[in-house]
C-alpha cells in the first residue's frame, strides 16, 4: 500500500501517515518494530535522540533493502543540546546513531532554553543537506509566539499532543497562517481506555465495521493530520494502517470535533515543566 504524502511549506514531500517509537526500548525490540513496519509498507518513522533508539531505527532502515530516499526519517533535539554550538554536535550525534547521511526532518524537541540558537544550527545543517526539513515540537501559542518570530524561517511542522480530547485549536490557526503542518503525536490518546471506550467513537466503529482506533486515526488523518502511531505488535501495526478503505461523514466529523476538552496529558506552558524535562534524560550520560 503506497501511502499518501503532502508537501510541507519548505516544498519536501513527507507521507502522512508512519511510525512512531516513543517508549519502544534498544533491546532489539525498535528494529524488530521498524522493520515490520516498513515490511508493512510504512515509509515514515518517528524517533528521537532522547528515545535512545536511533540506533536500532538506523539499523532497521540500512538492513530493510528499501531505497533510502524513499523512507522518511524523523528525529529530534534534545534539551541538552540547545544553542548553536551544541546543537550542530547534536545534529551530528543523530546522523552518526542513525548511521545515515541525512535526516528528512529535525526537530526542537521541547521548545525551552536556547531555542533561537539551536534554530540557527538546524537552519544551516538544512542548507549543507544534512537534513531536508526542520520544525519544532510541543508549542503552545504563548511558546510559538516568543520563539518563531525570532527564527529566520519559518517551521514546517510543530509535533504537538493530538487527539480527539486535544484537538489544539488555538495552535492550528497561527500554524495554518504560514501552512505549518500540524503531527500528532499519541494519536491515540496514548491507549487512554476512556477515549476508546466513548460511546460517540464506539458508535461510528460499529457503523463502519471498524474499531475504536481505527476511527480516531480516521478522523485525524480527514483533519489534514500527520499520524504515526505506535505498537510493537503486528497485528496492531497493521490495523492501525487499515484506516484507508472508508471515510467519516461530515455529520460524524462534527461530532468527533465536539468531544474536544481543549487539555491534553501535557500542558508545556505548565511552571516547572522545563526543569522537569531536562532532568528526565541525560542523552549524554553514556558519554560521561
């Protein structure tokens, strides 16, 4: 199955819907999970350096016998690698993890402490070809608003909670200005049973002949949303992807728009949560 790409405002082509491997731990299990993923057609993958899996991500990608050029690889930038000078070194450490010559989209990963610098830092490494496209992750307008104006271009995605609780209105109209593409992640709610126990999602699933997920993914790909979900199981990778053979009607996307609380599980505009953030990973404690 060839899925589906758009064009981000930078004019590089990203699919809209991939892999994500958040929490998936480097014992094997990642590669193990990406190449079945890309076994399944998925072309897009989601790590991090503060994953700690870019590794196996790598790996799984140079072992899978698929062009390189026709996966797109997504990391990210963590805390401890904020402002120019350590930013370019963690530019590198990525591409070096990764085994790769390029990324296809970087990322701010949490947008606190030296943003602008860091920005810089990617700016260039886009220009050299090391990575194709750059973006930011987690930001609140009060975030967007202090940091963009500040960056010589503007974004192409802002990675941010998104679901059908957390639907991030405010965010996606300043994004939509510059057609800054919006990408979810926990598209499921991260396995919240509530969600995908709602009698309003579990009655459009009947209807359709489809599962709970499989809806919320539905809707969030009619709402020009990048997804990457995430499993380690076969059968869930592959009936996460089984969202293209039906489409919601416009009645039942009002009402999936109407279970929006406006609050996700993060609020990255909370006090404290920089510090919390920073302290959470030592993506260099290896090194030490």
């Amino acid at each position: 199955m060839a899925v589906e790409t758009i064009t981000l405002n930078d004019g590089v082509d990203i699919p809209v819907f991939g892999f994500g491997t958040f929490q998936i731990p480097p014992d094997g299990s990642t590669y193990r999970a990406v190449r079945e993923a890309l076994n399944m057609g998925i072309r897009h993958i989601d790590t991090a350096a503060a994953y700690f899996n870019e590794q196996e991500v790598g790996r799984a990608v140079r072992e899978s016998g698929i062009p390189r050029e026709e996966i797109f690889i997504t990391s990210k930038l963590w805390l401890q690698d904020y402002g120019y000078k350590a930013a370019k070194m963690g530019i590198e450490n990525s591409l070096k993890k990764l085994g790769l010559e390029y990324m296809d989209l970087y990322l701010i990963h949490q947008p606190y402490g030296d943003v602008p610098g860091a920005w810089k830092a990617m700016e260039e490494a886009k220009a050299e070809g090391k990575i194709r496209s750059i973006g930011v992750s987690n930001m609140t307008p009060k975030i967007w608003d202090s940091f963009v104006p500040q960056f010589e271009t503007i974004p192409s995605v802002n990675q941010v909670e998104f679901n059908p609780y957390c639907q991030q209105k405010e965010i996606r109209k300043i994004m939509d200005k510059s057609g800054v593409r919006l990408e979810s992640w926990g598209p499921l709610g991260q396995g919240r049973k509530e969600m995908l126990s709602n009698p309003v999602i579990v009655e459009i699933a009947k209807k359709h002949g489809k599962d709970a997920g499989q809806v919320i993914l539905r809707f969030e790909y009619q709402e020009g949303v990048i997804i990457f979900p995430k499993s380690t199981h076969p059968e869930r990778i592959k009936s996460n992807m089984e969202i293209f053979d039906f489409a919601l009607s416009d009645e039942e996307m009002k009402k999936m728009r109407e279970l929006d609380t406006g609050k996700g599980t993060h609020n990255p505009d909370a006090p404290g949560v920089a510090e919390m953030l920073i302290n959470a990973f030592d993506i260099h404690a290896d090194e030490k």
